[in-house]
C-alpha cells in the first residue's frame, strides 16, 4: 500500500467518524467553561465558589459542533435555494 493511498484512506476514516459524531451528538462542551456554564471562583479563604455565567455559552455549557455548524449551514443553503 503506497503512502499517498495509506494517507488517504485515513483522511477518509477520520472524516467518517467526525460525521457519526456530529450526527450522534451535535453539542460538545464549551470550551471556556468546560461545560459548566459558569466560570470558578475563589474566595479570600481559597474556597471555590461559583462565578460568573460564561457568555461564550450563554450559562448552558454546551456548544454546536464545527462539523454540525458546517452541515446546518449547507442544509439551509439548500433549502433556500429549492425554495
């Protein structure tokens, strides 16, 4: 198996599996917060508490995919266009 293919037929099934995640979970944790929603805090005594709601986020600790972002834009480009 020359290289090239070798490359390419990885390329291939790394592209697969990213779709099959993005199909099965469009949502991944925020990457600011860590899927909190909210942003930790310490305290005079070190303590940590809660601060304040991660605007990246909007306070859900979740956000859409690249790769399902990437997909609802060309479905609506579609749907627009068939229209």
């Amino acid at each position: 198996m020359t290289p090239a293919l070798l490359a390419s037929v990885l390329l291939l099934l790394v592209t697969l599996g990213y779709t099959g995640l993005c199909a099965a979970s469009p949502f991944g944790n925020c990457r600011k917060c860590r899927g909190w929603g909210f942003a930790m805090k310490t305290d005079r005594k070190g303590r940590t508490k809660r601060g304040k709601d991660c605007r990246r986020c909007k306070a859900t600790g979740k956000r859409i995919r690249v790769g399902r972002h990437l997909y609802n834009v060309a479905a609506r480009f579609h749907r627009d266009g068939t229209r």
